[in-house]
C-alpha cells in the first residue's frame, strides 16, 4: 500500500502541473500581440502602429487644408475683415470698452472709482486704500494699502472711496474705467 501511494502522489503531481503548463502554452499561443495577455511586441509591430498614425495624420491635415493645430481655425481674409469690423463697431458704440494706455509721473496719486480695471505695465505704485485694500486678479489675493502693486496683474477697484495708486516711479497703466490723477 505504502507503495501504492509513492508512485499516486507524484504522478497526480505531475499530471496538474502538465495541465498548468498546457493551458498556460494555450493562451499565449493565441493571444494577439500587444494585448493584455501578450504584452511584448515586436518591432515590426510598432512600426506598423506608427505608419497608421501617420497616415490618419496626413488625412486629417488634408481634409483641413494645412498643417493647423488642432482647434484651431484657419480664417480667410474676408472673414478676417468682417470679424475686425465687427469688433471694431462694438468698440465705437460702446458696446466693448478697451483699455488705454496712461503715462503717471512719478509722486502721482491716481484715484478711481469703482469697476476700474488697471494693468501696471511699468514703473512702480503702491496701493491707497482702506482696510480692504484692491483686488489683484490674477494673483486672487487683495493687495492691502501700503503693498506694492506687481506688474502684469490685473487689479480691480471695488468701490468708489478713494482707492487708488501712489507712484514712486513713472509709470505706464493700461486702464479701464473712470478716474482722476492728482499731483
């Protein structure tokens, strides 16, 4: 008996790991290249992928008409014409208020009312104001009375109370909005 079980448990040993081993040959067998059950491809592979990518590119380039980045549009020059008039009578109505540019000497103080929106685009100003300060836009923060204002943000009034620019330098804004410059 004792022989019996010697020669059972080795051949049923063997027997599962000939199952394991065959139905593990029978999925990679099968298994298209580059899938999750055949991860490793070969080189001509890839290069086959990358010549239809290419080939799908230079269709969308032709049905485009060019080489433009993806959404973007390619105007022609008479819709280029009629958009700059058309935003250019939106300016002239008042419908679109553009900025403009300000020159401020230097020892300048600029109060303005509320909605003005400026960019300092040189020199350097500290900010007039009351415990709230102004809000710089593209930072998202207020900029307290006393603090400097930083170049290239855009700074909004909130309310009309005297809330402004001291300029220790002179500088150039670009403006939007109601305000009045004070030596």
């Amino acid at each position: 008996m004792k022989k019996m079980k010697n020669i059972i448990y080795p051949a049923i040993i063997v027997m599962l790991a000939g199952l394991l081993i065959f139905s593990y040959l029978q999925t990679t067998a099968y298994a298209q290249p580059g899938t999750a059950n055949d991860p490793l491809v070969t080189q001509r592979y890839v290069d086959e992928r990358i010549a239809d990518l290419q080939a799908q590119i230079s269709a969308l380039q032709n049905q485009q008409g060019g080489t433009s980045l993806p959404g973007t549009a390619t105007l022609s020059q008479a819709d280029r014409d009629a958009l700059i008039n058309e935003i250019t009578h939106a300016v002239t109505a008042g419908q679109v208020v553009p900025f403009t540019p300000l020159f401020v000497p230097s020892g300048s103080t600029l109060i303005a009312e509320a909605g003005v929106e400026f960019i300092l685009r040189s020199g350097s100003a500290y900010v007039i104001a009351g415990p709230n300060g102004l809000v710089d836009a593209t930072a998202g923060k207020d900029i307290a009375n006393g603090q400097p204002v930083s170049r290239n943000h855009l700074i909004l009034v909130p309310a009309t109370d005297g809330r402004g620019l001291n300029f220790t330098s002179d500088a150039w804004l670009m403006i939007k909005g109601g305000y009045i410059i004070a030596d």
